[in-house]
C-alpha cells in the first residue's frame, strides 16, 4: 500500500458487510490509526467500536476504494458514503462529510498559539500514566521471555519439509491449474465494470479475470459487488454481464 495515495477507504465488517468510509492522504498511518485505537478500545466511532469488540479483529478488513486528488476528495466522499449508506449493509458513519467543518483547514497561527499555551504547565497524573501503558500492551504472548528447545525446532522443521508437506514433489497438473483460474469452473461467470463517472463499461471474463488485469491482490470484493452485497469495488461499479 502506497503511502503517497490520496482517496477514499473503507474498513469493512465481513461478517456483516457494514462499512465505515473515510478519506486520508496517507492510507498506511490512516489504518494503522484506526485498528490501533480498535484494539485499544478507544476508537472515536462507538457502533464501530461496539462491533469490533463483538466480532473481533480477524473479521475487519482496511480497503482502498477510490484514488482521486485532494480536491476532490470531500466530493467522491460525499457519494461513496451516499452509496453505502443505501446498500444491505448499511454505514457505520454517524454523520456525513459536510458535518465537519475544519476538515481541509488548518487553524491558524494565533489558535495553534493558544492550544499551545492552554498545555503548558500541565501534567499527566501518575495513576494515569499507569492506566495508558496498561492499556496500550494488550495481552501478553505465552511465549514471551521463553525459547523453543533444540528438539521443539528440529522438529517443526521436520513437519514442514520434504515427504511430510503434502505438496513435495507435487506439481499441479494443467487441470489443477485451470480449475484454481476459474478456466473451467462452472460457477465462473463473465463480469462487468462501470466507470461511475463515464458510464464506460468493460467485460472480464470472471472476477479472478478482472482482479489479474487490474493487478489487484483479491477478487472478494469484486465478487460481492456483483452480489449486490456492496455498491462500489476499487472505485468501479460491478454486475454479472449475464444479469440485466
């Protein structure tokens, strides 16, 4: 994930398929900020926070969805949020784009002098500290201060080499090959890209198809867009080109 992109995200409930959409320009820092502050059960989002708590870590996933410049971005905001606002789904959203005044601003320097001198003298209680490092180590691993033993490693290593991996020498026959492509999968069905803002449609074989010509490294959500379970997937809109 490039750190120089500018757009729109989403971080996605996969068991719900309930979204939360926002903007950054800096995707890597923006999700970082979001499953750190999730882990610590301190995000600013509660009905986000409530279902993480629920449902765990494993079922979230952080999505880029549209790249655009930084002065479009409050507006592709504005309809990717409509969109998922309207899908099975729904949004984890509180409040639309235009509920946030400063964004895009800076304050001033006469505001960022007095935000300075209100901070100055100020400390952070003792007990408090204590609570912040408490909550910021998460649980600790039983491994930790602990090694594996000569005998344990010889024999992981054993488990995972030669005749015991049960793909040693095991090439995938054409056939093989052809069904994980989806070639001659009976399931595989040709799918559609629209360009939200042209209109321009393009035909892919399949959606394993569409993910290796846009050099993507997942085809799931494109597969859900044709579901009607999501409105947009990598910034596009997708359909089965068999359903009209």
């Amino acid at each position: 994930m490039s750190a120089d992109l500018v757009g729109i995200y989403i971080v996605r409930n996969m068991n719900t398929f309930r979204v939360y959409v926002g903007q950054t320009a800096n995707f890597k820092t923006r999700k970082q900020n979001h499953f750190n502050t999730l882990r610590n059960r301190k995000h600013y989002n509660k009905q986000l926070q409530r279902s993480f708590d629920k449902h765990g870590e494993g079922a979230f996933e952080f999505q880029v969805v549209f790249a655009c410049s930084k002065e479009t971005l409050t507006e592709h905001e504005d309809w990717i949020l409509e969109s998922y606002r309207n899908s099975p789904g729904g949004v984890y959203n509180q409040k639309g784009p235009a509920d946030a005044p400063m964004r895009g601003h800076s304050p001033s320097q006469e505001t960022r002098e007095k935000q300075r001198k209100a901070q100055l003298g100020r400390t952070v209680p003792e007990h408090v500290r204590a609570k912040m490092s408490a909550s910021s180590k998460g649980q600790q691993s039983h491994m930790k201060g602990k090694k594996h033993s000569v005998e344990t490693i010889a024999k992981m290593k054993a488990s995972q080499s030669g005749a015991n991996n049960r793909n040693f020498e095991k090439p995938w026959t054409k056939d093989q090959w052809e069904a994980q492509s989806g070639a001659k999968n009976k399931r595989s069905k040709p799918v559609e890209r629209v360009d939200p803002s042209t209109g321009e449609c393009v035909e892919f074989a399949n959606a394993r198809d569409a993910k290796r010509s846009m050099n993507l490294s997942t085809h799931a959500s494109i597969s859900r867009a044709c579901r009607g379970l999501q409105n947009i997937a990598h910034g596009f809109m997708w359909k089965y080109a068999d359903l009209q």
